[in-house]
C-alpha cells in the first residue's frame, strides 16, 4: 500500500534519525511512503491571526499537493508539522468565505481544495492501525527488562479537534510498546509542554522544564524516553548537558525518537541511526538492554 | 589612430546601439500601440518589443539595457495591462508591446550578496540559513515564482534550500538570469537568486561527482600538452587565424 509522505524540513535536517528509522519501519508492513514533490514548509507553528491568511498558504499548499499526488493520505511524522497541517485543513474545511479568499490570492494552483480531501495521520496513528499484535508479531529481539519513559509533549494532543490520542491520558506509544513486552513507566510528565519555541529567547524555561520533566522520568526508574517530536527532542535532550554541568545531581536520561527503539526491537540494521545526533549518548543503555 | 578612422569606427558603434527602426518611415508602419512609459502616452509601433519601443519614444538607456537577448537579466520590466489587475513582469528585449501598457523599467535590484569561500564550507544543509537566514521568512506565497520572466519554479527552489536539498536548488534554479524581480516582489524580503546561486555553487564543489575526463584535460594542460599549438596560434598573423578557423569549421571534428 502507497502512502502520501510529508517530511517536514526538520526530518531533512536536525533529525534525519527520525526520518530514517520511522520510513524503515513501514516496509515490514508492506507500506510504501511517497514522498510528495517540492513540499513546503509547513510554517512550523500553525497561525492564530483570523485575519492574515498568508500564514496558511503554506500548509493548504501541502495539502493541494497531497491531494494532486493521487495518495489523499497523508503521513507525517514531526508533530508540529501533524498540528499545523491538520489544523489548517480543518480551518479551510469549516470557513468558506477565507477558503475563497485564499483560493483567489493562490490563482495559479490549478487544483481546487476544499479542506476534506486529505487526510492527515501522523506515524503513531498509523502503527496504532497496524495494531500491536502484529507489530509483536515482527519482533526479532525480546527487550527484556527495558523500561521507557514515553513522553507526548503537546502538538500531537492538542487542541481538542485535531488530536491524535487523549491529551489526559494517551496510549498511542503504550499500545505499541507495551504490546511488545517493554515496561512503560508512569510519571506525571507526559503530556507536560517541553516549553516549544521559548527555546529561541527564553532558555532557562526550557532548562526548568527538563529538569522537571526528566527528572521525573528518571525517579520513576526509567532507562530511556521515547517521543515522536523533534522540537520536544532538542529542548529535552540537547539541554540536558547543560543541566549536568549546572547541578551535579542531575541525573540525565537518553532520549529517543520512538521510531529509532522499535527499529532496533524489529531488528532493523542499527547503522542508520547516526548516534553523534545525541548529546546524551544512549548506546550504552541499549547495549546493556541487549539491543545493541 | 588617424581622426578620420576613430570617426569610421565611433559611427559604428553608434549605429550598433540604435533602435532596430532607425531609417523606416513613419507612414511606411501600418500598426501602431498606445503605452505608457512611466504614465506618458507614446504611439509605437505594434510590432516592437518594449525595449524597442521605449527607444522609439525616444529614451535612451543608460541601466536597465544589457545583452538584448533575453540573457543577462538586465532590462527587468514591471508592467499592468488596461483592464487587468494583474501586475506583469518580463524582460524588456523579450517582450512586445501590447496596446495599453503602463511600463516602467526597474534598473536594479538592491541585495546584498553574502561572502563566502565556497571551498572551505561543509557540505550541510544549513549554510542556507547561515548566509540568508530570512529564507526561513517564506510563507509559501508563491509571489516569487509568478514574477520569474525565467518561468522557473522559485519559491520551490527557495523552499528546497530551507531543508538543504543542493540538487533541487540547483536543477530549479539553473535558467536563472538573476533579473532580481522574485526580490523585489517578496514579502518576505528574501534575495532567490543569491540563495539560489550558492546552492549551485555548493552543489557543484561539493555534491557533483567530478568528471574524469575534464580532471584528465586540467593535468594535460599543467603538463604542457599544449603549450606548441597554443604557440603556433598566438605566432600567426589575422589572415593565418582566420583560414586556420575556416578550416576548423569545414572539418567534421566538433570541439
């Protein structure tokens, strides 16, 4: 089965161990991604101006050419690209009057677009389909012992109307994991704000929410976290060593894009993971869990 | 230089420089097009490109004139048309004269031009946002591209260098004339042909695999393979070059 891709600029960029490890994962279940031609950047935050319609070009532009790709399903895998596609989709669905108006501004897209014709899904949504008992069915190593912190931040729950799971409670990385054998630790944390862009001029907010965040995970008997966004990633792992050098207490914890430990429990080749992207390096623990 | 052959040869390049309908009657014209050049009237006739046409009223151009064959990017031609909102770009030496113009001619684009040594950077995706950071401004108005004379595909080229993509920069932007009109369009002020030119640059440093046989060609030139036929040519007088370039032309060999 084909499947619309959208990547994101991110995944091309900072967290091409994303990218690589989640498109492996799908061939296992006979899932083709097609990367869409010259996709834009989505905007990375999705616009809450009513009244400049120039921020949704972008995103209603993926969508067009999601839509001409002849695949209406489109897979994402960056939670901030999800939040923001998604979101302009529905705000094009439900506004006719700006639906024109925006039409009328983009006059030489030759496709018409009315805001339901695709469908958006991130990664975790489609694995959830897939469903557990046949992922567990893949499984070539057994990770015995390995107990993960999964974390969810907030552009795949939140607001209400596009979201991927419940944003008190959501399973879609439990479902998954838990099916295979991997204990999921509860901690307070999951769906707690990484602190997003603030990273750009307000630092020690993030450094606070790490601290916390982390922290927490770790009391909690975590080996690693595991997470699907790469913003969340930067500010939770790259401000980790920071965090190290400020308090001698602090007990820092590898981090993981979800897509990289599943690669490797589906006995993916480890290779196309590019370690020196991690400033917490999490090879040691994956080697002691025997995963590496 | 005598006086009188100095004079042959100003008169030459005087009469190379004038409008192609220097010499026609008037009443000889049978169709005729009303412009305006920076909101005058001017009657031209219809079968002139802009460029022609401006000269024809009697402008002289001393910027915005360069190659006249829709090459160098330099007579860079905003227009609207009566009736239609739509503001038009095109090159002035390409473009004919339609009833109802309302022209003006752009002699520049300013930008600045980021410097760099092309071979001491890293081949990464981020250089793009190092040297033009306002790229990461692009709202995906589409605005740059329905100015490009070149009808290439720029804001797309602009949206492949956001994530790094070396190869689709530079097959995107490769007909580039580097007009300027995306620049100046962009409401996000970004400068296409600049981004658009050291991703070109980086691509074929750093990303193009080297071709064996020109790498071959450069060592046989260090070494001084032809260092005699480049002597015999630069010993010869006029008369010998132009019969050795006859010759050449006759021959079936292509260089």
């Amino acid at each position: 089965m084909e499947i619309s891709y959208y990547p994101g600029c991110t995944l091309k960029t900072s967290a091409k161990n994303y990218e690589k490890t989640g498109l492996a994962l799908l061939p296992i279940f006979d899932i083709s991604p097609v990367e869409i031609k010259d996709w834009v950047c989505c905007g990375a935050t999705y616009s809450l101006t009513s009244d400049n319609l120039m921020y949704q070009l972008a995103p209603i532009r993926t969508l067009i050419r999601a839509k001409e790709s002849g695949n209406p399903r489109l897979l994402t895998l960056c939670d901030m690209c999800y939040n923001t596609l998604k979101r302009a989709a529905l705000f094009i669905e439900n506004d006719e009057e700006k639906r024109e108006k925006i039409k009328n501004f983009m006059d030489e897209e030759e496709t018409d677009y009315r805001g339901d014709e695709v469908e958006v899904v991130h990664l975790l949504t489609l694995l959830n389909e897939i469903g557990s008992q046949k992922i567990s069915e893949k499984l070539v190593k057994s990770p015995l012992d390995l107990k993960i912190a999964t974390y969810y931040g907030c552009m795949l729950l939140r607001p209400k109307e596009i979201q991927a799971d419940s944003a008190e409670n959501p399973q879609l990385m439990e479902n998954i994991f838990q099916g295979m054998g991997v204990e999921v630790v509860e901690y307070p944390f999951r769906t707690e704000c990484c602190g997003s862009y603030q990273i750009v001029n307000r630092r020690e907010i993030i450094l606070d929410r790490t601290k916390k965040i982390i922290s927490s995970a770790v009391k909690n008997n975590a080996d690693l976290m595991v997470l699907s966004c790469p913003l969340c990633d930067y500010n939770l792992e790259a401000t980790q060593k920071e965090l190290i050098e400020q308090d001698s207490n602090f007990k820092p914890l590898p981090v993981l894009y979800f897509s990289q430990l599943l690669a490797l429990i589906l006995g993916i080749d480890p290779e196309i993971n590019d370690w020196s992207l991690h400033n917490i390096d999490p090879t040691p623990v994956l080697k002691r869990k025997g995963l590496l | 230089m005598a006086k009188q052959e100095h004079q042959n040869i100003m008169d030459k390049i005087a009469s190379a420089n004038k409008s192609v309908t220097t010499g026609v009657d008037e009443k000889d014209i049978e169709h005729w097009v009303t412009i305006y050049i920076m909101g005058d009237e001017y009657k031209v006739p219809a079968d002139l490109t802009i460029m022609q046409a401006m000269e024809f009223a009697g402008f002289k151009f001393t910027r915005s004139c360069g190659c006249r064959a829709g090459f160098c990017g330099a007579c860079s031609t905003v227009y609207r048309l009566k009736n239609d909102y739509k503001l038009q770009t095109d090159m002035a030496c390409q473009t004919r004269v339609q009833d109802g113009m309302f022209l003006v001619q752009i002699p520049f684009a300013p930008a600045d031009k980021a410097a760099y040594l092309i071979n001491e950077e890293t081949y990464q995706p981020n250089i793009f946002i190092k040297y033009y950071p306002e790229i990461a401004r692009c709202v995906s108005c589409n605005t740059c591209t329905k100015a490009c004379p070149q009808d290439l595909q720029v804001m797309d080229y602009i949206q492949a260098a956001l994530r790094g993509d070396f190869a689709r920069v530079a097959e995107l932007s490769f007909d580039c004339i580097q007009c300027g009109l995306c620049a100046i369009r962009c409401p996000a002020e970004i400068v296409h042909y600049h981004v658009a030119q050291l991703g070109r640059r980086m691509y074929s440093v750093h990303g193009l695999k080297k071709e064996e046989n020109v790498e071959n060609r450069v060592k046989e030139i260090e070494k001084g393979k032809f260092n005699q036929d480049f002597k015999k040519f630069l010993d010869m007088d006029e008369q010998e070059i132009k019969q050795a370039y006859r010759d050449q032309q006759k021959s079936k060999e292509v260089y």
